[in-house]
C-alpha cells in the first residue's frame, strides 16, 4: 500500500523547494543551486506521478459512487468493466509510485572518474585491468558517453598498474557505481607454458565528479610537486616536467597525473580527482553509522569486497550480488562492453531491496 501520508509531504517538499528558488539569495548562491537545482527537476517528476496516482483514485471513487447510485444497467455494467480494468493496473501503478519514493542518490546523476588498480597476481592483474579498462571504454562508446584518460600507470608486462578515466554523459555515476569493488578473473595467460589456470584480481573505484564550488580546495593546503613523466609517451612528453603529484595536506590524499602534454592539463585533471575523492571521503564520514547496512546493499561500493568472476573457460561471468538466473553471464558479451543486462539486474535487485525497507 501507498502511504498518502508520505505522498503529501512530497509534495509540500516540491512547493518549498520552489518558493526557495525563486527567492534571489538562493539564486545566486552557485552552491545551494546545485543542490536545490536538481532536487526540483527530481520532486517535479515524482510529484507528477503521485497527481496521476490520485486521480486513478479518485476515478475509481467515482466509479463505485455511480455503481451504487445509477440506475441504468447499461451504464452500471459499463462502470464495472472500467473499474475492473483500473483495479488490475492500480498495483503495476503503486509500484512505479514507489520506486520514484525511493530517496535518490544525489550523485547518481553526475559524470564519473573510474579508477582500476591491478591487485593480487602480478603481470597478469595489469592485463586484467587493462581488459576491464577497454570494456568500459566500449560500453561507454555504446552509451554515447565521453571518456578521456587522467592517468596512467603500465605494467611490466602491459597492462596497467593503474588508471584513471572520467566518464562524462547522463547520469554516469548512477549507472557505473554498481562497479565498485574486487573483479576477480580466472584463465590461463599467455605467458603460461604449462597451460596452469591463474586467478587474478583488480579494484575498481567509481566517485562522482564534483566541481569547484562543492569541494573548494583551499591552495594554502596543497603541495603541489612537477616532475618529468616516467610513462611512454614520445619525446616531448618525457622532455618536460609536465607531470604533476598534488598531496592534500589535512588528508594525505596523493594524486597523480602525467598523460598530458601540458602541465596545465595534469594539473586540472589531477584536482578534478582530488575533489572527487575528497567528495567520497566526506560522504562516507557522513553515512559511517549505516556502514554496516551499506555493506550488504547491492552495489555498496565496498571495494574490499569480490563481486564480479570473470571466467574463460567456462565463458562466464557471475556477479556474486546476484541471485538465480541473473547471476551468469555469457564472458564475450561483458568484455565487448555489452554491461546493460548486468546492471539493469543489479538496479533491480537494489530497488527491491530498498522498496523492502520502505
């Protein structure tokens, strides 16, 4: 059942949000616009839903009124069928209702920056994270996203040690944050003479871009180090102190970046990643009592922990977050990039989740 209650604090939150918006202090306050801005276009939508709910209500008052009160055994019959017809749509409609009840990460509609850092398994975990590295790239390109590299580290072998890419386009972040955490692969690598099956494992982080006026880095608190690029890149990247490392002094927080150029260019990738993860830091700090449930919840972003196989041999790939017959996946599809079926699985399992609680 739908709580009407709840229904009407919707909208009574959409009509002081509103009167918020239209007073000139807020507007230009940069800071409460970002965070009111969204939460408008948001409630607008919800409440739209809850006035369409209602009138199905009331229409069904109307039509058990006329049940009772006409005489007409035409129009009596014809008012049944259209209350039957409303009685068997009004569940598929209260679902829908309540998904969009269900408070929404903030971010969830923000760009992204990935970063995937080979773990346990030597040469062979670089290759890994180069791999899971081209299947975002092409299931970004099937999105229509933009991707560009902030950074990069290779292996001895190939590979990555470790990268980082933003993610840019609609609602990025709420989309790739179900891929937080340790992708396990199992196969045999190329350099395996005796044809013995490895296990590897890299992590994946995803954080949500913030801009300058979330997360205002105050430059008295920077240390701020250039150097000469170590990677490959040609003459002129390794010719010049291009690269830049920013240590964030309250935290400790170290970024790198050096696949540019330009000093410049590294300098403003490397804040973006800064601001991102002091973004995340705070909001964890802020959410540290509900760490326990957290890390229960369906794309938590525990990075600890394993939630994804990737097996060759058996052409599989089995999200451990999943249940039944949404846990198996053909491996060919997934590495191509093809990632929609598996987090369309994993948004449901966590909608269901939380319309449990509610």
């Amino acid at each position: 059942m739908i709580d009407l209650q709840k229904l009407q604090e919707v909208k009574r939150r959409l009509d002081d949000v509103t009167a918020l918006l239209s007073q000139p202090e807020v507007a230009a306050d940069p800071a409460r616009m970002a965070i009111l801005g969204p939460e408008h276009r948001e409630l607008t939508e919800v409440v739209q839903a809850i006035r369409r709910y209602e009138a199905m209500l009331r229409e069904c008052n109307d039509l058990r009124e006329l049940i009772q009160q006409e005489e007409d055994d035409e129009l009596v019959k014809l008012a049944r069928e259209e209350l039957d017809t409303l009685t068997q749509l009004r569940p598929r409609l209260e679902r829908a209702l309540r998904l969009k009840l269900i408070p929404r990460d903030p971010a969830d509609s923000r760009d992204a920056i990935v970063e995937i850092r080979a773990g346990t398994g030597g040469s062979e975990a670089a290759l890994f994270a180069a791999d899971l590295f081209r299947l975002y790239e092409k299931f970004a390109d099937r999105q229509g996203w933009g991707l560009n590299v902030m950074n990069s580290s290779v292996g001895s072998a190939g590979g990555f040690k470790e990268v980082v890419f933003g993610v840019s386009g609609r609602g990025v972040f709420g989309i790739l944050k179900y891929e937080n955490g340790v992708h396990r692969v199992q196969r045999v690598p190329e350099t395996e003479s005796s044809g013995r099956l490895h296990t590897s494992a890299a992590s994946v982080a995803v954080l949500p871009e913030v801009d300058e006026v979330e997360v205002n880095l105050d430059p008295n608190e920077l240390k701020i180090d250039v150097y000469r690029s170590s990677g490959p890149g040609g003459q002129s990247v390794n010719t010049t102190d291009s690269a830049v490392r920013i240590t964030h002094i309250p935290t400790g927080l170290v970024v790198t970046c050096q696949d540019e150029k330009s000093q410049h260019k590294n300098k403003d990738k490397a804040m973006r990643v800064l601001r991102s993860r002091l973004y995340e830091q705070k909001i964890n700090e802020a959410n540290a009592e509900r760490d326990a449930v957290r890390r229960q919840s369906v794309g938590s972003g525990d990075r600890s922990a394993k939630i994804r196989t990737y097996n060759f041999p058996q052409d599989r790939v089995t999200d451990h977050r999943l249940d039944g017959d949404y846990k198996n996946y053909p491996l060919r599809k997934i590495i191509e990039g093809d990632l929609n079926g598996l987090l369309s699985a994993l948004r449901t399992a966590d909608n269901a989740r939380r319309l449990a609680s509610m």
